[in-house]
C-alpha cells in the first residue's frame, strides 16, 4: 500500500460510500463509480476520473491471499494518496475464503472507505481458481465471506452497522460485484442469500451495503448488449432493500438503455440557429424515452472502457478533451505510473470514444508516434507537437 504526498495522519478520513449514494440521490442523479480495472485503476488516473465527477473508484480486482502475504503485492496493487485529493476507493478482492478475505479486508480499510467482492470476473484463471464468476455458484461460500469480513471489521474498531456507520468517521462498506445467470431465478436465489435479512427497517441487517450488477452472464461476450430486462427485474426486486449499481454499456449519459427520475431526457442546445432542428430532435428524444424501460430503483452508473477512454464521461463530456488529458498528466507527475502504462491511457484519451461521436484528438498514425515514444521528455514533446498542429 504504497502512498504518495505524505505521511499517515489523514488515513483515517474518509466519507462512508452509503452517504455519497444519498448525496447522489438528493442531488437528483446517479451515482458515478469506476469499475477496477487490471493495471489502469491506479491513483493518478482514480483522481482524474474524480476531478471530472466521478463518485466512487474501485481498485483493480486484487488477489486477497497474495494481498495477505506480500508486501509487494501491497504497494504495486494499492495506492493511495495522504495529501490533496484522496479519491473515494472501494478495494476490490478476489478470494474464495472467508479467512482470506476478512484478513485482507483488515489490512486495507485504513486506506479506503469499504471493499468489495469480485463474483463478476469471467477469465477462465480466474474461474478455474473459483475466484469472479465461478462465485456465482456458490452462494453459501459468499455469505460467509461477507459476513466474516464484517465481523473482522466489527472486531478492529470499525463501524460496519447500518445504523451507526454512515455518520462515523470509521465507517466502512462491505459490497459485492456480480454478474447474472441465464436462468435469472439463479440470480434471484443468489441475491437473497448474499443479502440476508432485510426484514427490519428496511435492510438495516442486510450483509452487504450495496450490490452492484453486471447484467451478463459468465460467457456473454462484451460486445453483447446488457441484459436490461433482467437489470429491471432484479432492481425491481431489491432496490428497495439496497442500493445497486449497474456495470456495463454506460458510453455516455445519453445513450443509456434505460431511464429514470434520476435522467434529465432533455437535451442541452447552445446555439438558436438551430431552434427547429433542436426541436425535432427533442420529440425523437421523447420517443426513444417512451421505450426505454424505466428503472426507478437504480440507483448508480459504473464505467470501465468508456470511462479509460473519456474520463470527463460523467461531466457530460461525450468525447474526451484536451483538458483531461492535462489533468491526468498533472496528477501522473505525482503519482508516478510506468512510462507504458501512462502512454497506453494518453492513448485511449486521445483515441475515438465509445459514444456515438467518434470524433478522436488524435489520428491512428499519430496514436503510434505517440507509442512509440521511450521516455517522459519525448512523450511530452510529441504531445505539444501533435497538439500543435491541431490548432
């Protein structure tokens, strides 16, 4: 757990996630969170990702037994900022045990404001250690894992009630991360065991704090839409009990498959030369809400691909500007990343997005120069170059 800008003294302050979700939903919106992401959720790209709104990162999926036994694997998988702008992180784990997981957990809430299981990962490793995906059929096994974890937290001073931990300072969040089955009265059984009692005052035993939901099954590829009606019928069911996330095909936020009282369906015009033309576009805008199915128990909106390549997504920006990627340069300086993992995201920055305007900072041609660059002095360079001659 490696951290940049300072000494430990700030560790300790954070904001419980659950009162980010209610500071979201008073504010009539989602909530915006960004998915862990293998090698590209690391802190200077978690902070650019928050400087342009985003609510809640996650850490990249981290494997809570190497997590346990590895100072190594502590400070590459995890870091953190004590001064200056410190994102709301959510660690995410990988782990089949309840030991490992709540050990784990021990270890990195001083650093972070809750963790999650990931039941979501399809990559045959991962399912073949019955790790991600291969969770889902062992829903007993996740029970216990999640309330292991929250009584290892209980036991170390934290504050994991639902009453008490919202306002508490060491208040932390224990959440999962999954995906759906085909037969969606697997998912159902799934769901009801993880959660637990829901009975009194609405979710107050509830297991976990939050679920978020991958609405595709373990073997749907990604260029595959979500399943939007089994995202309807689970938020139908349990975004009563607790607030749920959705994972998957969030390009922009105005393409979203679904709509709710937290979208604003109206379109923002900023020339009048446009009046007649803007106004047919609003009743085509009218039309596609009327066959959206409308989602009104959900309750956030978690990007991976779109977000890695338009960290101002959820400012509104429908492509990414130039403005970001001086941001993320800025917090790269201090919060250093290896040279090909820093080019790699100037790369998917200036690259076509994955909304419906494909309009891209840089050319293909230009995305290779910039590759090909070896070191810090001759990748800033290209950069003002190539920007140069854009104008």
């Amino acid at each position: 757990m490696e951290s940049h800008d300072g000494g430990s003294d700030a560790l300790h302050a954070t904001v419980h996630p659950l009162k980010i979700f209610d500071l979201a939903k008073s504010q009539g919106r989602y909530l915006y969170a960004c998915a862990p992401m293998v090698r590209y959720s690391k802190l200077a790209f978690r902070q650019t990702v928050q400087h342009y709104g985003t609510d809640l990162c996650w850490s990249p999926m981290i494997l809570a037994k190497e997590f346990n036994r590895n100072q190594f694997a502590r400070d590459s998988d995890l870091t953190v900022s004590t001064r200056g702008p410190q994102p709301h992180t959510i660690v995410q784990f990988g782990s089949n045990s309840p030991l490992e997981l709540s050990r784990a957990a021990s270890l990195a809430v001083p650093f972070a404001g809750g963790v999650d299981l990931n039941c979501g990962c399809p990559q045959s490793w991962a399912c073949a250690e019955t790790l991600g995906a291969a969770l889902m059929e062992r829903r007993e096994l996740v029970r216990d894992m999640v309330v292991e974890t929250r009584a290892r937290l209980r036991r170390d001073g934290w504050a994991v009630d639902r009453d008490a931990s919202v306002d508490d300072p060491r208040g932390r969040s224990v959440s999962v991360k999954i995906r759906v089955h085909k037969d969606l009265r697997r998912t159902m059984d799934f769901i009801t065991t993880v959660l637990g009692d829901t009975s009194s005052g609405g979710g107050n035993n509830r297991n976990i704090d939050w679920l978020t939901i991958h609405p595709r099954t373990r073997s749907t590829p990604s260029r595959t839409p979500i399943s939007v009606e089994a995202l309807e019928i689970l938020t139908e069911k349990y975004g009563r009990d607790v607030p749920i996330l959705v994972s998957g095909d969030v390009f922009t936020l105005s393409t979203l498959p679904y709509t709710s009282h937290l979208v604003d369906p109206a379109p923002t015009f900023t020339s009048t030369a446009h009046v007649s033309e803007a106004g047919e576009m609003h009743k085509q805008d009218q039309q596609q809400t009327r066959t959206k199915p409308n989602l009104p128990n959900l309750r956030g909106l978690m990007s991976a691909r779109a977000l890695l390549a338009n960290p101002a997504l959820f400012a509104g920006y429908e492509t990414c500007p130039w403005e970001a990627v001086d941001v993320f340069l800025e917090k790269v300086a201090k919060a250093p990343l290896p040279l090909k993992l820093a080019v790699h995201h100037l790369g998917e920055m200036t690259g076509p997005g994955y909304g419906p305007d494909k309009k891209a900072l840089l050319g293909k041609k230009e995305r290779i120069k910039l590759v090909e660059c070896s070191n810090w002095i001759d990748v800033l360079d290209t950069l003002e170059e190539l920007r140069r001659s854009k104008g």
